[in-house]
C-alpha cells in the first residue's frame, strides 16, 4: 500500500495548497445542501403526527450532534497521530477543530432543550444522554483551555492530545446511553442497520442537513487550519511567496 498521500499531510505546504483547492466547492456545497435541507425540512416536510410543527427542530438538532461527537473522535485520532507520527498538523486540525465541537455540542444541547419543553414540559432533565453531551461540552473547553495555558506549543499538543484520546471514551456513552439506561431521550434517528423509523419525506431532508454540516464542517475548519498554518509557518519561504502571490492576484 502507498502511503505517500499519509506523510504528504504532514507537509504544511502541500497541506495549504491542496486544501485552498478543495475550499470553493466545499463551500458551495454546504451552502447549497444547508439551504435546501432547510426549506424541504421546515417548508414542505409533514408535521409530526404526535409532535406537529415542533419536531421540525429536528433538522438542527440531529445534525449538531452527529458532529459534536464526530469532531471528538476526529480529534483523538488527530491526537494519536500527533503523538505516535509526531506531525505537527495533527495539532493544528486538533486545535482549530476543537472550537467548532464546543460550538456544534453548544447547539445540540441549546435546540435539544428547545425541543425538550414541549416534549417532555421540561427545559433540562438529568438524562443519561442529555448529561453525555454536558460532559462533552467540557472536554471540549478543557482541550481548549489546556491548549491556551501551555505556552511551550509541544508539551500543549502532547497535553491537549493525551486528554482528546482519554475523553473519547465517553462517546460510546452517549451513543448507548438510550439503550444501556432507561432515558427520556428518543433512540437514534438513523442507523445503518435498520430501516429509519421515519417516512422518507421526513429522514430525506434530514440526510440532506447532516451532509450540508458535514461539508459546512470541513470548509470552516480547512479555513481555521490555513490561517493557523500561515501564523505558525510564517518564517518559511513559501509562505512569504504565497502571500506576495495572493496580494499580486496571481493563483
């Protein structure tokens, strides 16, 4: 197997030339997917027959928390990587990534209370999931915290690395907490071995919003790396070349 492409990642350079191609159309794509998802989902999907208009939260709620958790796990595998290959933009991806989680699992909580009131008459109950994703929120601020006190940038990655890949033990709890507790939360909207439990006219735009996140996702964070890259390289030659280049409008 050829694992060229693998170390080439480790190459700030080739990482900020390859990522400024891929840019534009994932850009395009989020927007595109993020604003068709949201018209089908809360203009044209049917309403809930128990819930009515108030599940359409759905189409926010379900896609911050697929990423929430998502980025965590990206995030310790950066952590490995950083730790065993010793590639010094596995802590960029960890530290500019890390920001975009707390976010995401900020939303996920903010529309899953939302859409708790009305659900279950209550803003917050300690459920088993709902307290996963609390627990998960401060492993993100400690990442962050941890990656902001350290002022030697190795012993922070090692630091902020060592707790992304211990804190990623608590995803598993949030996915099986539905099933390993007896919780309010609903059990999973998708899964990959059994059919979704709700009409295609409903499950379609919400594929269409996670996807759209997901492509939301990787512009946002391929545009944090960039811009960190160019601080963190800003002595190299090709740096200084790049950026003459964009001032002169050459590609």
């Amino acid at each position: 197997m050829n694992w060229t492409w693998f170390h080439k990642l480790g190459s700030p350079k080739w990482f900020y030339e390859i990522s400024g191609r891929w840019l534009p159309w994932l850009g395009g794509a989020a927007i595109v997917l993020l604003l068709l998802g949201s018209v089908w989902g809360l203009a044209f999907a049917p309403q809930d027959y128990q819930q009515g208009n108030s599940f359409r939260i759905i189409y926010l709620h379900v896609p911050t928390a697929i990423l929430a958790q998502s980025i965590y796990v990206m995030l310790a595998v950066a952590g490995v990587v950083g730790l065993v290959w010793k590639m010094k933009l596995a802590d960029v991806a960890l530290q500019q990534a890390a920001p975009i989680g707390a976010w995401m699992t900020f939303l996920a909580l903010l529309t899953g209370a939302v859409w708790g009131k009305p659900t279950w008459g209550a803003w917050w109950v300690w459920d088993a999931r709902l307290t996963a994703m609390l627990i998960l929120l401060f492993l993100y601020f400690g990442i962050i915290a941890l990656g902001n006190a350290i002022s030697n940038r190795d012993s922070a990655a090692k630091a902020c690395a060592v707790l992304a890949i211990v804190g990623v033990v608590n995803i598993p709890i949030i996915k099986y907490s539905v099933e390993w507790w007896n919780t309010l939360h609903q059990p999973a909207t998708f899964k990959l071995t059994e059919k979704p439990a709700m009409p295609v006219e409903m499950w379609a735009p919400l594929l269409v919003m996670v996807i759209g996140f997901y492509c939301f996702l990787a512009a946002v964070l391929l545009m944090r790396m960039r811009l960190e890259i160019l601080k963190r390289e800003a002595r190299a030659s090709w740096v200084k070349t790049e950026l003459r280049a964009q001032v002169e409008g050459r590609p």
